[in-house]
C-alpha cells in the first residue's frame, strides 16, 4: 500500500479486543482518501483553499 493515509498500528489500538482482518485498513483508506478529495471539492467550490471540517 503506497502513500497510505491510515495507519495500521492506530486501528488495532482503537480495536483493542477485536481481530482487524488484513483488508480492513486498506479499505479505510480508501474511503479516507475519498473524504479527503470530496473536502477539497467542495473546499474549491466555496472559492476557499484552506478544507475545513465544515467540508467532511
């Protein structure tokens, strides 16, 4: 997984108890990654360049 966003070691921390299969982080970061650009979409489409928690 190259340029990951999720950290695998923070999951299993946050998981405490439970098995983390070994696709899991790879599908959050993903659908992170997706956050991230629709942020910046709409960021851009409110003429800003600074993506605020107002945009998730």
């Amino acid at each position: 997984m190259a340029d990951a966003v999720i950290v695998k070691a923070k999951i299993k921390e946050l998981a405490q108890g439970y098995n983390v299969a070994g696709d899991f982080a790879d599908a959050l970061d993903e659908k992170a990654k997706q956050l991230i650009k629709d942020a910046i979409k709409r960021a851009e489409a409110n003429g800003r360049k600074t993506v605020m928690a107002k945009d998730l």
